[in-house]
C-alpha cells in the first residue's frame, strides 16, 4: 500500500479559505449585533426602564428631564445631569421638587 506524500499548496489554501470564512463569519456577527442593537433601541425608545410606559420631556431650569406618568421615575442625561449638578449646592433637593404627587 502506497501513501501519498502531502501536499503543502493544498494545507495553504485550506488554510486561506478557512481564514476567509472566519473572516466572513465575524463580519456578520458584527453587523448582527449592530442591527439587533438598533432594533432594541427602536423598541425602547423613550420607554420608562421600570415600568416601560412612554417618557415624557420636562423643561427644569433650562435642561429637559424624561419623567414616566405611570410611575414617576426620571430620566436625566449625562450631560443634562453635569449642567445641572455644576452650580448649585440644592440641586438634588429642588429635583426632588419637582417630582413629588
């Protein structure tokens, strides 16, 4: 019985079209995740994080506040939050406030 010797142009290709395909294979993985982030973004969009009712804009001292008429919880942005927080020692209190029933 006779074995034929390897062939190393073969091991290369094999080798580039496995490299190929994993190549191909994370791309779309990639845009996957991509478009299933933006699809949750769609679903959650201005939606209450505890009880998924729908948000809406407050004007509070020159920024905009997100608050849910189900439950009363409020949304601030990292940047609405910073203009806030920046001057005013009484911020927390005067939010506050502004959310009491």
């Amino acid at each position: 019985m006779t074995t034929k010797p390897p062939r190393p142009e073969k091991a290369y290709f094999g080798k580039q079209d496995f490299k190929k395909r994993q190549k191909i294979a994370e791309t779309q993985r990639e845009e996957s995740e991509l478009a299933e982030k933006s699809r949750l973004k769609q679903l959650h969009w201005r939606r209450c994080g505890n009880c998924g009712g729908e948000l809406e804009s407050i004007p509070f001292k020159g920024e905009t506040v997100f608050r849910c008429p189900g439950c009363g919880a409020a949304l601030l942005l990292k940047d609405t939050l910073k203009q806030l927080c920046g001057e005013e020692s009484r911020f927390f209190d005067s939010l506050l406030d502004l959310f009491k029933f």
